[in-house]
C-alpha cells in the first residue's frame, strides 16, 4: 500500500512538472506574439515586465537595479531603456528628494498596447481561478510562490558558475 501512494505521488509529481513547463513554454510564445506585433525586442519586453512586478510590489526599479535583474550592462540597460521610452513603454521619474535617483514606471501608452492584448488572457485566466474555491487557491499561491522562490534561487546559482 505505502508504495501504491509513493507511486500515486511520483505520478502526480511528473504531470505537475510536465504541466509547469508547458506553461512556461505557453507562456514564453504569448511573450514573443506580444513583441513581435508591437514590434519590442524579447529583452525590452523582459524589462517591462521587470518594471512591471516591480511597480505593482510598490518598490520600482531604478536603472541599476533593472540591469541587475535581467543581466545586463549598465550600457545595455540604457540602451534599452531609451528604447523603451521613446517608445513609449516606458518612463523615467524622479522620485526621491535625490533628484540623481531615477525610477522607471510603465508608460501609459504601453499599459494600453499590454491591456488590450493581454486582457482577454486575463478573462479566461480568471475563469479558470473562479472554479476554485479560496482555500485552493490559497494552496495553489503556496505552491507556485515556492516554485518560483526555488526557480530563482536556482537561476542565481546558474547565472554566476558559468557554462555547466
């Protein structure tokens, strides 16, 4: 019996991975379609979504801390985000009683290219998170914040070893 359930939960464990990286592959293609039709580069795209999470967690990037989160040069982040400002995607704010200190916030017209295309996504995610009742989803958001805390930490170990 106790390895009928150990090999339930190994089952259970493979779809779930299996299901995880369909997502992200998913996810990635809906990333690329959105670039591609507004014409941004697939590393802008990943900066605004960058200074997107970071604005709705209420502490937006400064030029630094981009460049750090999406591995680049302080070079490349400023070419990227004068890209990204000029068109329109992106702006650059002072904030702080230290006017040296920059903020980047998403541009209003780049919150409206990202509402309407990513809106009906939103509807059919919501959909399928109105068929759950708040306990699972409760455990869903456990388990998806300690994917991702893992996935992270993971990448910060990768990103500075080199190539495997």
């Amino acid at each position: 019996m106790y390895r009928a359930r150990e090999s339930e939960r190994e089952r259970l464990r493979d779809e779930i991975v299996n299901l995880l990286r369909s997502y992200s592959v998913e996810a990635q293609h809906v990333g690329h379609a959105f670039a591609q039709r507004h014409d941004v580069h697939p590393t802008d795209l990943r900066a605004l979504i960058a200074v997107m999470n970071a604005e709705r967690r209420g502490d937006p990037l400064t030029p630094g801390r981009l460049g750090e989160e999406i591995g680049l040069s302080s070079g490349a982040t400023t070419a990227v985000i004068d890209r990204l400002e000029r068109s329109g995607h992106l702006r650059r704010t002072r904030e702080s009683a230290d006017r040296r200190v920059v903020h980047l916030r998403y541009g209003e017209p780049g919150m409206a290219l990202a509402a309407a295309f990513f809106g009906p996504l939103g509807k059919r995610t919501d959909a399928v998170m109105a068929g759950f009742s708040d306990a699972e989803l409760a455990t869903v958001h456990r388990f998806l914040a300690g994917m991702s805390e893992a996935l992270t930490a993971y990448h910060r170990d990768v990103r500075g070893s080199g190539p495997a």
